[in-house]
C-alpha cells in the first residue's frame, strides 16, 4: 500500500515519471534539432501543433470551473495561463501561425482540422477527457506537469537550428522563444500546486500516472509526425537510430 511522501520524495517522482519519455527522444525531434527536416516537413508540423495546443486554454478553463475554491492560487495560476495564451499579449496560436507562413504553409491549413493526423486528434481529446474528468489537482499534473513543463527543454534543442540551419527570423520564431520562458514558469507552478493539493497517497499516485501517460502521450505524438510525414524522405539510419 502507498504512503504519502513528503514534498522532496514527491517531486522527484513526479519527475521519474516523466523521464525517458521526453518527446526529444522522437526521431521527428532528432531530425528536427539536427537540421535534417525540410520546410515542408516543418509545415506539417505547424498544422498539426495548432490543433494541439491551440485549444490549450481551453483545457485549462474546464480545470479552472471544476477546481475547488479554497484553492485560490491554483485557480489564479489557471487563469493566469489562460490569459497569456489568449489575451496577454500577441495570442499564442498566432504566433505559430506565423511561423507556418514563414514555413510555407497558411494560415486557412494550419485551422483546417482535416490537417492534423489521426494522433493528433488523439493528444486533443485526451487533453479534453483529463481536463473534464479527472480530479482537478491530477488534471494539471497531466496537462501543466506532464506535458507544459517539458516544452523548454524540447524548444531549447529546436529553436537555435531554426535560426542557423533554416534562417528564420527573431520575430518568425518568436512562438518558440516565448515558450522557452513562460512554460518553465507554468511548469514549476504546476510542480507546486500538485506538490501542496496532492494530500492523499491514492492522489499522488494518480498524479504520477497521469504525468507518465501524459508524457507518453506527447512522444506518441511527435513520433507520428515522423511516420506520417518524414519517413518516406528520412530514414532512421539516416538519423543515427535503429530501424
């Protein structure tokens, strides 16, 4: 049966639980921080990161109507998030599609939801149900632990090739820069609000099971996107990775 851990056991659980599933370690990813991916491989990307992200206040806005009230710095947080996607500035998924114009692509394909693969569609919905259904607290573990808190360490390997490989400009890129800073904030703020509302044994467990799925998630996802788009121009040799 479970104990409860303390605080320092918890987090580095939490972040074992996550370990070894980064979406760095999908051949999409590999190729992608080496400067191997054409443009047009990076075009399908954008019309697919859209549908995932795009509805990403949205995710978090089904969390902050079921979050209990007592919990006033997680729904601050929630809120605070919400904003920054939408309103906080230049909103977020306009961004994106500005890099996918500088790709190659437009805005009307990157909207299109015929665009995104089958995965895709998958990793939204999933962030759905875990937004509707779980415990609110095990809902940000999955979505702001699981998945948000990884993003810096992915964009980190990424951004630089776009700049010396691809030749984007600062502002092309600047969806990528953003995320570098504002989701290492977010992530740890999801760290410390699961850290302190996860009180129970049976809670942190859930917590756990929910960061390592929603981990496994994202690399399903990137891992579709080489199959999908990138695998009949680039094999794995070609990457350095076993076939």
């Amino acid at each position: 049966m479970a104990t409860l851990m303390n605080h320092d056991e918890f987090r580095t659980a939490l972040e074992n639980a996550i370990k070894g599933k980064s979406a760095n370690q999908s051949p999409f990813s590999i190729a992608w921080a080496s400067g191997k991916l054409s443009r047009e491989h990076l075009c399908r990307w954008a019309e697919n990161h859209y549908h995932y992200v795009g509805p990403f206040a949205d995710y978090l806005g089904y969390v902050y109507a079921r979050m209990p009230a007592q919990y006033q710095d997680a729904k601050d947080f929630l809120l605070a998030n919400m904003y920054e996607e939408e309103i906080g500035g230049d909103r977020h998924t306009d961004l994106l599609i500005r890099f996918a114009e500088a790709c190659g692509t437009t805005a009307a394909r990157v909207k299109d939801e015929d665009n995104m693969s089958p995965t895709t569609r998958a990793l939204q919905s999933w962030c759905y149900a875990v937004a509707m259904r779980e415990d609110p607290i095990v809902a940000v573990a999955g979505l702001v632990v699981g998945l948000e808190s990884q993003v810096p360490s992915i964009y980190r390997k990424q951004t630089p090739t776009l700049r010396e490989k691809y030749g984007f400009s600062d502002e092309e890129v600047e969806f990528f820069d953003l995320h570098i800073v504002s989701d290492e904030i977010h992530g740890e703020r999801g760290y410390q609000i699961v850290l302190e509302h996860a009180t129970t044994p049976e809670l942190q467990q859930r917590c756990l099971k929910i960061c390592e799925v929603g981990a496994q998630m994202r690399l399903l996802y990137t891992t579709a996107l080489y199959n999908d788009y990138v695998s009949k121009d680039l094999s794995l040799p070609q990457l350095g990775l076993a076939a």
